[in-house]
C-alpha cells in the first residue's frame, strides 16, 4: 500500500475505481465513465487543489479529493470525494487516506479538514469513528429546479 499526490493523468482510472465503489448500493449512482472523469477533473481543476491516490501493487483502489479553502481564522482543507474499490474496504484504506490528508493539512499549517457527508450511509459511522465531528448547526439546503 502506497499513498501519493493525485495527478491528472490518474483520472482515468481514479474515476474508473468511482464507477465501482458508487454505481452500486447503497448509492446507485448511475454515472457513465465519461461523466465520472469529467466529475473528477472538476475538482482536479481547482486552484488549491488537495488529493491523494492510495495504490496496491501500483494500482489505484481509492482516492481523495479536496481543495485548500481560505478562512478567517486560518485556511483550511475541504475534502469533496473520497471513495476506494469495493475489494479494498475493510482493509484500513480510506483511514489511512485521510490520516495522510490530516498529515498534509499540518504540516501546510492549515486549521482544520472538514467534509460532507450523507448522515443515512455508511460513510458517517466511518468518519464519526475516524472522530470527525457531527456539526448539528450546519445545514445543507438544496433546491430542485
């Protein structure tokens, strides 16, 4: 297991690896892999981009993406994806993931990572395990158009 800097020329198989680990339950995601890259490169494409690959064998089983953000405290990193291969859950792979994000964070001096996630998947066990914090008083909203 190998954890390093996301390139653009990982896309590809970055959003190859997405397909997999969201097009399935309990997401169901329906994204073609023209729309999964496209996704991907979105954020790849910000300015303080932030994201890591972690390999097996050389091989891409989960990613990371974020983008460092300024605040009025200090900056800070916002994590917009991660997700690993089905095959590779359960190993420790998304913890270690995000421990080298939380390294990277310190060590660039920023105050704090944060994230989003669906409260009802399983996702929110993980990072409320991994002592992510619950922040009742945020609230998404969204409107359908």
């Amino acid at each position: 297991m190998n954890i390093r800097p996301l390139t653009k020329s990982d896309i590809e198989k970055c959003a190859e690896v997405y397909l997999e680990a969201y097009n399935r339950a309990p997401w169901n995601y329906k994204f073609t892999k023209e729309k999964a890259q496209q996704y991907l490169n979105e954020y790849a494409d910000r300015n303080r981009f932030v994201g890591f690959v972690l390999t097996e064998n050389d091989v891409i089983v989960g990613a990371t993406l974020g983008h460092a953000k300024t605040w009025w405290t200090n900056d800070l990193v916002y994590i917009d994806e991660l997700f690993m291969s089905p095959d590779s859950r359960g190993k420790g792979y998304g913890k270690k993931l995000l421990e080298h994000a939380e390294q990277f964070a310190a060590e660039q001096g920023y105050e704090v990572i944060t994230l989003m996630t669906n409260k009802y998947m399983p996702a929110f066990e993980f990072y409320q395990h991994l002592d992510y914090i619950y922040a009742e008083h945020f609230v998404q909203l969204f409107k359908p158009l």
